[in-house]
C-alpha cells in the first residue's frame, strides 16, 4: 500500500473547519478585541480605564470615543471607549465582554479626552467627574439627524476697530497666519466687545482653524453670537447654553464635533467644545465668578483654555474691562503679553468718574457726602443726565454678604496678624468671644489697624433695600426699571429713566447711560474675601464701561472714598495698576496666584484623618482648621486651608488625589471637599 502525501494531511487538516462556540457564548473581535474604558464610577480609587472585551458583533460600532454600557461591580454602567488595543495586561479569560454600544458616535475625540485628564490632574479630580461637563447627555433623535455640510471659511474681517490698540494688528496678524500668540487685553470703555471678540474668531476661521469664546452668561451668549453670524455666516457659527434645552444644546455640540461650525460661542462648558484644531481660545470677563464650575473637581475656564492652548498650540485671549491678578500674572511673566489702548484712546472713551472726598470743595458743599448713601453730587448727576434725555444706571451690590470686620476709622479690612487672613464675626451659638480669623482660626483681642493705628472694629455695612423706591419717590415723572434676580434686562431704549441693577445684571442702554451711580461702595469693599477690591473694581468698570464718554456728559459716581486703589483705578480707568499692585500684595502675604492653595471641607474627624495620612510638598503650609458655623452643633464642619509654591502646584494636585482614593478605598463615611484654587477662601 502507497505511503500517504504529508502535504495531502497537511491541507486536510487546516482545511477542517473549526469548531462552533457554544450556543449563546460571546466570541471576542479578532483585531484589537480589548477596549479600554472609562466607567462612570466617581470614587477616587476607581480612576483609571477598565479592560473589556469587543464583542464580534459589535466590532465595527466599538470605535474610540463612543458611549458604550458595561457590566461593573454586578450593575450596568455607562462609560466612554478610550482606545482599542490588541491585548490587555490583565488575564483574558477572566475579562468581562463590553454589554452594549448606547451610540458609535465618537463623542469624545482623543484632544478633549487629553484635555479632561489633564484638567483632572492639575485640580485633583477623577477623568469621569471632568467627562461629565465635557460631554453633553446623549439625544437619540439628534444624532440620527443627518450632517450638514462643513462651512466655508469666513473671509478675513476688517480690522479696523482694533487700531486703537498698538499691539491689535500684530496679534491677528499672527493669527492669520495660523502662528501660536497669547494676549491679555484691556478692552476700553464703550467698546463693541463682542465684535472684537467675533473679528478675532473670523480672523482664526479664516485661515481654516477653529475658534472657542467662552462668556460668563446667555445674555453675553447672545450678542457674541449676533456678532460672529454677521461676519462668518451662520453656519459657520454655534452658540451653546443651558438655557437652550438638551435637544438644541446637543444638536449645536454635534455640529461643531461633525466639524460642520469652525467657531462656537456658550457658557464655561464651551471651553471643552470638540472644535477640530483649535486656532484661538477666548474667555471674556474671567473674573466673574460665572467662570468657575461649582461641580467636582471645580475648574475655572481660565485655567481650563490654557491648559488646551499648552496642549494644542493654540492662540488664547484672556479679556475683559477690568484685569485679574491671575490675569496679570500670566503678564508678568510673559505668557501673554497685553493688548491695551494709549493713554489718550482711554481719555477720549471714558466717562468722568467722581468719587466722594476727591476734592475739598465737594465735602463744603455737602459734609454729610462720605456717609450718606445718595450724596448731593450723585443727584445732581443723575438729574443732570435725566434732563439731558438719557437714562441712568444705578448698580446696587447684592444682598448676603457675610458680615466682616473693618476699621472703625478708615473702613480698612481686618486682617490676622498671623496669616494676613480676614477677621470675623465669632459663628453664632458661641459665647461672647474676640474676632478670630476665618482662615487659621487665630483670636485677635488685641487689634491694632495696619493702616491708621486704631483699635476700633465695625461690621461691615450689607446692601440697603428698597433702592427702587427710594429713589423713584426722589426722581418723581421718571420711570424706575430694575434689573436683577427675578427678572433681568437685556438692553433698554434711550429714553429718559432710571435702571436699578444688581452687579452683573446691567442692561445695555441703546445709545449708551447719561450717568451711573454706584452705591454702597463698601458692602463691595467691605467683604470678607481674598478678592474683595478686585471683585469690587471689576463690577464698577463692568457698569461705567456702558456710559457715555465725558465729552458726550457722561458722569460715573461711585460711593466709596476717593483715596483706596480701586477708586483710584476706576478714576484713571487703570485695571492694569490695580492688578500689579494686587498681585504683589497677594505674593508678599503668600496668596494665590502667587501660590497654589486647597481648601478642604468636612467634619473635624474627616479633617483630622486627612490631614494624617497627607505628605506635605517640602513648601507645604497648613492654615486652620477653622469651624464653619456652629462648632457645638452635631453637624459641625471644619475648614483646613494648604498652601504651597507654584512649582510644588501640581505635587500638591497628586497628593490630594491620593488622599482621597484612600478615603474613598476604605469607605469611609465622612464626605470631604476638596478644592484646588478655590474663588472663595472664607
């Protein structure tokens, strides 16, 4: 009998086929079966990718990016795929099978997926908690709609509103060109802002990259909007706000991810907009405090876009009327150099600002001028603005300030001789005790003042009511229209009247206010935040920046004493000084942003377990604890404050992180906040 072919066997028996899987059994995809997953767990030793693998029958859906559901801890759960890759570090055989693909919509792109781990790094936070204001909930009729096509670029604006400022033209001239330039500009009073902001997006889009303004509000939303569409088209422009709705907000977010929008407008969520190569970055106004997200891990747009703009080569703009000292530190250093108008562009736009006690023949004609809340020199300028026909804005600071401590003398802050935190009122349910400072905790029974010597303390004075009325019986034949929580005004006509606002609610007056009273100057001044006097001059200027220029009679009055800096920054319209003055004070007493610091909130017991198991950067300081409230009641709460140097910021971060996935590892029960650059250190 002939010997059987080798090579016959051989082809018989690759050619056999292979077994059939069990019935009802998953096979995993044949290339890159292993996706990486960020599972929408929020505990702090969770945050990391998760390993699963691609189902054959979902192998096309399963693309990076795309929302998916899992099976985690015996529960379904929603993620985001990472990445695809072909093997896992972890034992296949015990790996579970992805359960379902919820959309193959790549939502999250690999430049916003970096940009979230790098914002959750640098604030101590999970990838998840910063995925959550990254990507807007899922629509299903939406994303079945179909996509538009991309826009055409826009055709280069005509920059003749910024030859005013002599470092405009070069700054979008470099964006033009698609060349890498960061600026801080000084926006002078009176100007058309959101056309500035839309000429410097027009001039991104032009060259084909994308642009990203991000606003404090929609009232702003809207007219940066109207400003874009009129230079580049409507389609080539998105607005993005939660007052539009889930549907309208993610329709709007899909356009600009489907790269259909190069230029997209909206609210602090914007600043993670999936726009494709970014060219410029904007955030207007940055510090109003709309800025900074009040969700974990509490990130301020500011630092969010640059941190993209590091991250992508892209240009930013930090902008307003008024300059942070965080503004002015990326000055100083040379960052992001200013953009701001001469000296003779800024007296031809401002109006006249007084100020009460600037000259000696004010305080004759009315002694009672620096305690009288509408002295004469306001009335007349109100009066006279009113008589001219135009109307007349009276700002009002905000109700529920908590009650600080000033000078009885000269109204200065109270500061603790140990930390240069501000002095309080002792948390009620306590017995008579002295001042104690709010953020280390120190008694102060023995107060001297740094500024005039005096030894006499007052609690700072809080908004007065009934404005409206008050001055509606004052003005009797002109109507009194406000402005503020219940109802807010976008614009108001020309006509002859009095507008009572709230800060940050001012409407805009068609052909700019006759006259702007701001009252109450020391309930601004007067309170217990590290940003007082900068918070205080930045709502000034928001309000004076909508009156007329002098030379057309506008008049700004503000109530406050001639002599304190931000009233003398607001009578030269010099933010710039003020925020160097500013930012060198707060380095000498050690503040941010000379510094970064962490608050962190709970009870005494989270407080004290923290703080235990936290190894300290070698420039690590620990201020307080301090109660919050009531230190008796059951539900007492603690604050500890910690400091290091810029260098040792994101050491800080990483700690603090760690920190936490141990809290959250050995499920302990006391919730803690942690907060990284918080706004409000009281």
């Amino acid at each position: 009998m002939p010997e059987p072919d080798p090579d016959a066997l051989f082809d018989v028996a690759v050619s056999k086929p292979a077994p059939a899987p069990a019935k009802g059994k998953q096979v995993a995809a044949t290339v890159l079966p292993v996706a990486k997953v960020w599972v929408d767990a929020p505990l702090a030793h969770l945050d990391r990718t998760f390993d699963y693998l691609v189902p054959d029958k979902l192998d096309a859906d399963v693309v990076p990016g795309c929302r998916v559901r899992v099976r985690f801890n015996r529960q379904l759960t929603d993620g985001f795929v990472a990445e695809r890759v072909a093997e896992s570090d972890f034992d296949a055989n015990r790996l579970l099978f992805l359960d379902k693909v919820v959309s193959p919509e790549p939502v999250l792109c690999p430049e916003v997926a970096g940009l979230c781990r790098a914002v959750a790094d640098r604030y101590g936070g999970t990838m998840i908690d910063v995925l959550r204001l990254a990507v807007p909930p899922r629509h299903a009729r939406v994303e079945a709609e179909e996509a538009r096509e991309p826009a055409a670029a826009p055709a280069t604006p005509d920059l003749e509103g910024w030859a005013r400022y002599p470092r405009g033209a070069a700054f979008l001239e470099a964006l033009k060109t698609g060349r890498q330039a960061h600026a801080v500009w000084q926006a002078l009073p009176g100007e058309d802002w959101p056309k500035r902001l839309a000429e410097v997006a027009a001039a991104a889009a032009s060259s084909g990259r994308g642009a990203v303004i991000v606003v404090p509000d929609h009232r702003d939303v809207t007219r940066v909007n109207a400003a874009c569409v009129a230079l580049a088209g409507e389609d080539a422009v998105v607005a993005l706000s939660a007052d539009l709705g889930p549907a309208k907000r993610y329709r709007g977010w899909l356009t600009v991810r489907r790269g259909v929008a190069r230029i997209v407008v909206g609210t602090r969520a914007t600043a993670y907009a999936p726009v494709a190569d970014p060219g410029v970055l904007i955030v207007w106004d940055d510090g109003d405090d709309q800025h900074s997200d009040p969700r974990s891990p509490y990130p301020h747009v500011r630092d969010v876009l640059i941190q993209r703009a590091t991250r992508t080569g892209a240009a930013m703009v930090v902008a307003g009327f008024a300059r942070t000292a965080e503004a002015q530190l990326l000055v100083d250093t040379g960052w992001a150099p200013e953009i701001v108008a001469t000296r003779t562009e800024v007296r031809a736009a401002a109006p006249r600002v007084t100020a009460i006690g600037e000259h000696d023949s004010q305080l004759a004609r009315d002694p009672a001028a620096r305690t009288a809340r509408v002295p004469s020199v306001a009335f007349d300028a109100a009066r006279a603005a009113l008589t001219a026909g135009h109307p007349v804005l009276v700002q009002v600071p905000r109700r529920g300030y908590v009650p600080a401590l000033t000078c009885q003398d000269c109204r200065a802050p109270a500061r603790c001789r140990r930390c240069a935190g501000p002095l309080g009122i002792p948390p009620a349910g306590s017995e008579a005790r002295p001042p104690a400072c709010r953020w280390c905790a120190a008694t102060e029974a023995n107060f001297r003042c740094q500024n005039c010597g005096s030894r006499r303390l007052r609690a700072a004075v809080i908004g007065a009511k009934r404005t409206a009325e008050e001055l509606g019986r004052a003005f009797t034949g002109f109507p009194v229209r406000t402005s503020g929580a219940q109802e807010v005004l976008a614009t108001v006509d020309a006509k002859p009247a009095l507008v009572v606002a709230t800060p940050g609610a001012e409407p805009v007056a068609e052909a700019g206010y006759g006259a702007a009273l701001l009252l109450d100057g020391w309930a601004l001044l007067g309170r217990a935040d590290l940003r007082a006097t900068e918070e205080a001059l930045r709502r000034w200027m928001t309000a004076a920046a909508l009156v007329r220029p002098a030379d057309q009679g506008g008049r700004v009055v503000v109530l406050a004493d001639s002599s304190i800096q931000p009233v003398q920054a607001l009578v030269r319209w010099d933010p710039a000084w003020h925020a160097s003055i500013e930012l060198a004070s707060r380095t000498e007493l050690g503040f941010p942003p000379a510094v970064r610091m962490a608050s962190a909130d709970g009870s005494p017991s989270a407080i004290a377990r923290l703080l235990e198991d936290l190894p300290l950067p070698p420039t690590g300081e620990i201020l307080g604890p301090v109660p919050l409230g009531d230190p008796d009641a059951p539900d007492a709460r603690e604050r500890v404050l910690i400091r290091v140097a810029r260098p040792h910021g994101r050491e800080l971060a990483a700690v603090l992180a760690k920190a936490q996935a141990v809290r959250t590892a050995r499920k302990d029960p006391d919730p803690l906040r942690v907060q990284l650059d918080p706004l409000d250190l009281i």
